[in-house]
C-alpha cells in the first residue's frame, strides 16, 4: 500500500482539454526491466481503442530505458519520458499524471497486470453512472513469479462501493490492504485529494477523498492482477518515499490524515462528526490489525515528529494516542475475559455431562 494527495494538489498541475472518452494510462517506473514488458503487453492488449499511456522514467539503471524506447516506437499510443536524475516515486507519480490528456485517468504500477477488458468495463460503469468518480474492479494477488495466491494471501481488501460515504469510509477503515488508488479515475476528480504530499499510506487518503465526494462504480470480476512483494516491509515503502526518513511509519499519525480528509471534505457539520467517530472506532479499534499495529507503534510516532520539529503533530499525535489506547486495553481485557468464560463454561457443561444422571 501507499502513495499520497488532501484539499488542493500539492505543486500539480490539473491537465486542461481533455479529450472526452481517452483513457490516460500513467506508468511511473524506476529500474522496473523485470516486470515491465509483460505490464505494458497487457496495457496494450485492451479492447477499449481510445487510451494513451505515458511512461515516467525515473532516470532507471537497468533495461528499462531500452524496453521503454522500444515499446513506443512500435505503438503510437505510448508516449516515453525519462528524468535525468531520480526525482523520487511521488514527484513520478504526479509527472503522469500532469502529462495526462484524458477525460480518464489510471496509475499503472510497471509490475502489475490488467485483464484485456478492463479499461471498456470501468469505461462503460462510468458513463453509466456520472456520479461516480472512479471505477474499481476485484483484484487478484500474484506473488513475484506471477502465480495466484489470491486464495492464501492474508489480507482483506474491501471495495469502497457504498451508497453513502459512511458506507464507503466504513469499507476503508475494515480493509487491511488499499489498492484502489490504482482504479480508473475521472481525472479532474484528483485535484480534490492530496496527490502529491509524501504520505506514508497516502493511497488510503486519495480514495478516501473521492469516496467522501462522490460515488463507486464497481466491476465484480477479477480484472487487476496485483502483484506482492512479500518481503517488501512497510519501513521499506516509506524510506522508498522519502529516502531522507522524513516519512515515518505511523498508523497514528495516517488516521490524524485521515481525520483531516473527512474535515475537508463538502460535508455538514454533523456529518463530518459522525464519520470521524465511525471512522476512528472501526479503524483503530476494531480493526484488529490495524489495532495491534497502534498498539506495537506506542510513541514512536510521537518521538519521529519531535525529531523532525512537528511539534502541532505531535501534540495531535499524543492527544489521539490518549483515545485510542484506553480502548485498546478494554477491548483486550473484553476479549480475555470472554475467552476465559467460554473456556469457564465448557469445562461446567463437560463435568454435567460426566455427573451421573445429567442429560
């Protein structure tokens, strides 16, 4: 997971004239030779005529230039574009997305594959329903070598396809995997989200902005092969964001963000309450992953914002963390206590059963 956006996009530019029905396939990509050929064959081999897609080369030291340079001279369709030095994944991320020409918009991973039909579904549930600002479909997990392990990977990722954005935000904050920031999205709809800011777990922020404003359209069928990099931690992906450590691990400090999306977003006074409230209990308590991670976490959130002088951070990190951890130890202490009297109970109902004369 991860990559990031929040009220105005940070230092992009909104494409202007797009084209009405042209799909903008955005491909960041930094030393991606391994799996690029096979990402870009399955771009290329989609039904719906009318896309582009645009290559950012993030100054690549391996074949990646090579694959790039010659996939574009044979598809006009491909446009190639390659940085001098390496700029970072999110300046990348945003270079395609500005680049873009299409009334829609997709971040393509230079790893991940998509089903022949994918761009003319999401297509056609978009114009079916306009008030739906992006289209997602159900997702595949494949391991490094390509083979399935949709069925054994351990991870629960919910589409955010409510009728309202309490059903939506609801779905998010249950998932303990976000991929949806790699759906097709009306372009325009970006500017509302924080694309751009280097966000640990900034993904989850960008569709929670669109989810807030609009709808979901849905394509049931596995459509987008994702791939997983099992020994990828999330350390990993956020010293890859900022190599510098100004981006820290912190699901404290991702639910403060989050907080902060749903106080932007064109919602009444009482709405925006209510869905911070649902928000904070279903995702930092009783999401039971994200809880132990929060509980693991402790301070280290708080110390890394003191480190770096966010001292307002930090005192919202504290002030949360306050919240959060009664409610960590109650829901422990619940749980104990229920396991212990189901086991109390078990043990009754057996001595019954071995008392002669009991039923």
């Amino acid at each position: 997971m991860t990559k990031d956006r929040g009220a105005q996009l940070v230092g992009v530019q909104v494409p202007e004239n797009l084209r009405t029905g042209l799909v903008s396939i955005g491909v960041p990509v930094y030393n991606g030779a391994r799996y690029l050929r096979s990402a870009l064959d399955s771009l290329v081999a989609q039904d719906y005529a009318d896309f582009e897609i645009i290559i950012s080369d993030n100054a690549s030291e391996d074949e990646t230039e090579a694959i790039c340079r010659d996939y574009a001279a044979r598809d006009a369709r491909i446009r190639y574009y390659r940085a001098e030095r390496n700029m970072g994944p999110v300046w990348n991320a945003v270079r395609v997305y500005e680049l873009a020409r299409g009334e829609y918009f997709m971040l393509a991973a230079h790893d991940d594959l998509r089903h022949s039909q994918y761009l003319s579904r999401c297509v056609a549930e978009l114009e079916r329903n306009p008030r739906a600002l992006f289209c997602c479909t159900g997702v595949n997990f494949i391991d490094v070598d390509g083979h399935d392990i949709t069925d054994v990977f351990p991870v629960r990722s919910l589409r955010p396809v409510g009728a309202t954005p309490r059903e939506r935000l609801r779905a998010l904050a249950r998932s303990t995997f976000w991929l949806d920031v790699y759906s097709l999205i009306r372009t325009p709809a970006l500017q509302d989200t924080t694309f751009g800011q280097e966000l640990w777990g900034g993904d989850i922020l960008i569709v929670s902005a669109l989810c807030l404003r609009g709808e979901v359209a849905e394509v049931p069928e596995r459509l987008f092969s994702y791939r997983c990099f099992l020994d990828k931690s999330p350390q990993d992906i956020a010293h890859v964001i900022n190599p510098a450590g100004s981006v820290a691990v912190s699901w404290i400090q991702l639910t403060l963000e989050m907080l902060k999306c749903i106080w932007r977003a064109p919602l009444g006074l009482a709405e925006k309450i209510g869905l911070s409230l649902v928000f904070v209990s279903e995702f930092c308590v009783r999401n039971r992953v994200v809880n132990g991670y929060i509980h693991e976490e402790g301070f280290s959130g708080l110390r890394h914002a003191l480190a770096w002088g966010r001292y307002r951070s930090a005192l919202a990190i504290a002030t949360l963390a306050a919240v959060i951890t009664p409610t960590t130890y109650i829901g422990r202490l619940r749980a104990s206590l229920l396991y212990r009297f189901g086991r109390a109970r078990t043990r009754f109902w057996r001595g019954q059963r071995a008392t002669p004369g009991a039923k």
